[in-house]
C-alpha cells in the first residue's frame, strides 16, 4: 500500500488566462464598450432631437409672423391688440393648417409641454412683444431688429408682455425669435441682450 499523499496539481495562471476567466474576461470588455457606446450616443441622440425641435418651433414662429403681417396689410398696417394676437392669427393660420381653424399647430411650441412635463393639453410657449399691440408697422423703424414674438415661458393662450418672459432654456439653452419683418432666427442666451433686437 502507498502511504504518499496524491499530488495536487494547482491551476496554474496560463490555464487561468485561457480557461473559464479568460471568458469572462472578454464578455465583461464587450459589456464595457456597449455601455460606452450608449453613454457616447444618448447626448448626440438628445442634441439631434432638440435641434430638429428647435428648428420646427422656429419655422411656428416664422408661419405666426407671417400671419400677423397679413392681419396687419388686412387692417391699414396695424398690428393686433396684444391680448388677442393669437385669436387673429389663428384667422391667417386655419387655411390648411393643422389642428383646429381656431387652434393651429403652429401656436404650440413642440417642446414647450415636454419641457414643463405638464398634462395640461392647451400649453402654447409662444409670446406677442406688448409694446407692439396695436403699433403700425410702418411706425416701427427697424423691423428686422424688433422682436414680435419669442418662446415664452408663460404657457397661456395669448400671453404677451415686454419680453421679460423670454425662455432662454427650452431649445439648447437659447430661445427662438420672430421680428416683425417675417424672419425668425434661434439665439443663445449670453449673446442674448446683444443680438436678439429691441422691443
């Protein structure tokens, strides 16, 4: 009989490097880089879709000037009463507009209820500059540098006041503007007081 212990043969590192750790291994480096890659898409993800909603609101804004102009050439060059702007401009909007004659598409901003993540339905976003209700427009002397209407964050129907409610974080941290000559344009908040216009 054969009084010697068995010999125990340790696992050596090399088996462990190609045995099941050296699995595992390479199924944890897969995890990893997936994890990367969904870390490094989300944000281009979120930019992309904010800057498509961001241009969508500018091209609202662009149609809601354009309508109030009309209303003005229809009523001798003056602009809408302040409290009534969107009322008036739903009247140049409704033809083949989306939404309803009296509530287009185009007042709402598309991220104005995500942004304030409210269920209530007639959230607009949009605001009328109230030194202008009412104004001819040949009165104005620089319509390109005069603001007419600009995201807002007062969300009512028909919200105006003098610009103090200027929303310069709903659309990548800057707000969209119209002018009273048509145009519309995005601006980022701290180039804000120097290049948005004047009241």
């Amino acid at each position: 009989m054969n009084d010697e212990p068995p010999v125990i043969v340790p696992l050596t590192s090399k088996k462990l490097a190609t045995g099941g750790a050296g699995k595992l291994g390479l199924g944890a480096f897969f995890v990893v880089v997936a994890a990367l890659a969904v870390y490094l898409a989300v944000p281009l993800f979120q930019n992309g879709r904010g800057a498509s909603l961001r241009e969508f609101c500018m091209g609202n804004e662009h149609k809601d000037g354009v309508a109030l102009k009309m209303y003005a050439l229809d009523w001798d060059g003056t602009l809408p009463a302040s409290s009534s702007w969107m009322d008036m401009a739903a009247v140049y909007l409704s033809a083949g507009a989306h939404g309803t004659a009296k509530n287009p598409d185009s007042l709402h901003c598309p991220s104005a209820q995500l942004h304030y993540r409210t269920a209530q339905k007639n959230v607009y976003g949009y605001a009328f500059n109230s030194r202008r209700g009412g104004q001819a427009t040949e009165a104005i002397l620089t319509p390109e540098q005069t603001f007419l209407l600009y995201d807002s964050v007062d969300t009512k129907r028909n919200a105006t006041d003098p610009g103090t409610s200027i929303d310069f974080h709903r659309h990548l941290d800057g707000a969209n503007i119209a002018y009273v000559d048509g145009h519309a344009h995005w601006v980022k908040e701290a180039s804000a007081s120097d290049s948005y216009g004047h009241a």
